[in-house]
C-alpha cells in the first residue's frame, strides 16, 4: 500500500500565480516556482543561487503540447539570468536545490538525465532540449539518494500543476537506472480496459485520475458529421496536423496516448459523430462504462457511512 506525503506549499506574496515555495516534509530538498517576468526577484532567494536543475515551462493554452526544458547549474538563478531568459517559449520555471550542501556537480548532472529522460517517456511535453545529458557515474548510495530525490521531485512538480513526469498510462521505464524506475514506480491501481467499436473502427481506452485516455494504436472515424462537438472537431484537426492521428487505409490510427477530460469526448472523437461515452465504452466483461459507474454509486449508498 502506498504510503502518505506531506507537502507544505508557502505562496510568497499570498497569490497562486506569484513566486512559491514547496517542500516535502521530512526531505532535504526544496523548489521554488517563479513566473518569468519575476525572475528578478529570483535574487533574494538564497535557495535559487546554489547547485540543483531547474524545468522551463509553457502553459498549458491549447491542444498542442506545451513546451519544456531541464537543465542543471551549480548556481541556477545565475544560469537563469544570463542565458535561459533568451528563451523565448517558457512562462514559469521551476527550481529544485538542496537544503545542505550535499548536491555536487555530478549529482545534479545525475537528477538532470534522469529527469530527462522520464518527461521523454511520460511523453506530456515537447521538450526541447538538444541532447540528452551525460548520466554521472556515482557510487551506489549516492545513486538510490538521488533516485529518492527524482521521485520526490516528481511529487512536487504534480503538486505544482506540472505533471511532466507522469506517464498517462503505468508502464516499466527501461531506459532509467534501475533505483529510479523502481522508487517511480507507481502504486498499483485496478484499471479496466475498455473498448469502443463502431462501423469499421475500434478503439481502446482506460479511465484514470486524470480523465480517459485513449490509447495507442486506437482507430478514428475519418469523417466527421456536423453534429460532432466543435471542441473535439478542432481536436481532431490539430491531432492530425502534428502527426498524432496519421492516416491507415479508411481510418485514421492514434499514433500516442492521448488524455481526454472525459469518456464522451473520446467516443466522439472515435466516431466522429455525437456520442454517449458511458454507453459506448464496454469493458471486457460486457458491461458498459455507465453500468459500472451506476454500481458503483450503489454500492457506496449501501455502505454504513451512507446510511
């Protein structure tokens, strides 16, 4: 069973937009989170002028991915002001240092690659970092200490709005040293597989936390009816134009996961025509999404804490 984590978020100035700072508690590292045109005030914050790695970050504005960059210094507001700020794509950076003196160079060269290589697999942005950093050799304690350190900041970047590390879907990490993909390694969760099929299309598609995921390798009605919502059309568009939805003989393949905020929207955009989600997604067992959820919402009426 996965055990409870505490993080204390502290907004400096009393805005959810402004510069804050967060920390786990009962762990040494600490993040500041700062908007781009107050990286001035980056200066009088002592945690921001040591050695750690830092995340350049779009917002979130549209369908398309939001771009990204990781890097590390061994002074990082130093590196932020004199050569990130030329950058032009990113809104808010996120710092992640060390309140001792223990992050050496080779650690944060260390947090930098693996970092990088988990947003790579997690897939959520396009980064656009030119080449993939040089793992450093440290000793195997040293190596399980910064695998901690790289689960943590996970947690923290969630926290904060930046799920960058999150696969959408809980897959092995093969390419990541083998102390990190297993402190990542996410608590087990019963997910069912369900599938949609419609004329000569099939689609697969999981429910989680975040929405419903359409998965990869899913088929898309090539047409699309005047009653399809205009969101999922304009979707549908922009998928195409960047190449995650390529065309396959009369349909069109998903070439990724793809997060959608709920089951409906993906029924449509499979379709292409106006869809019932609920109805149209069944699980293996045949019973569809909706019948799941109705037992669900029975079974929680029926228990003590309901009565």
């Amino acid at each position: 069973m996965a055990i409870g984590k505490s993080i204390r978020v502290y907004l400096a100035d009393a805005t959810v937009t402004g510069i804050r700072y967060a920390e786990l508690v009962n762990w040494t590292g600490q993040a500041v989170a700062c908007p781009r045109n107050r990286l001035d005030e980056l200066a009088a914050w002592p945690e921001a002028a040591k050695p750690g790695v830092y995340l350049l970050l779009e917002a979130r504005l549209g369908d398309s991915k939001p771009e990204a960059y990781i890097g590390e210094s061994e002074n990082v507001v130093q590196r932020l002001t004199s050569h990130d700020r030329l950058k032009d794509f990113w809104n808010e950076v996120v710092i992640f240092t060390s309140k001792d003196e223990n992050l050496t160079k080779a650690h944060v060269k260390f947090l930098e690659s693996s970092l990088l290589r988990l947003a790579q697999q997690s897939d959520r942005y396009e980064l656009t970092n030119g080449n993939q950093p040089t793992e450093s050799s440290l000793p195997r304690a040293d190596r399980d200490a910064m695998a901690e350190f790289v689960a943590n900041i996970r947690m923290v970047l969630g926290t904060l709005g930046y799920p960058i590390l999150e696969p959408l879907l809980t897959r092995p990490l093969p390419s990541l040293p083998i102390s990190v993909g297993a402190t990542l390694a996410a608590p087990s969760q019963q997910r069912l597989d369900f599938t949609f099929r419609v004329k000569d299309v099939t689609a697969y598609g999981v429910m989680t936390d975040e929405g419903f995921v359409l998965k990869k390798g899913s088929q898309v009605a090539l047409a699309s009816s005047e009653s399809m919502h205009a969101r999922v059309a304009g979707l549908k568009q922009q998928l195409i134009a960047d190449g995650r939805l390529v065309a396959q003989g009369d349909q069109l393949l998903l070439t990724e996961d793809l997060l959608l905020s709920s089951s409906s929207f993906a029924a449509v955009l499979v379709a292409g025509t106006s869809r019932s989600g609920p109805q149209s997604w069944i699980a293996p067992d045949g019973r569809s999404l909706k019948a799941i959820e109705e037992a669900k919402v029975t079974a929680a009426e029926a228990s003590p804490l309901m009565s």
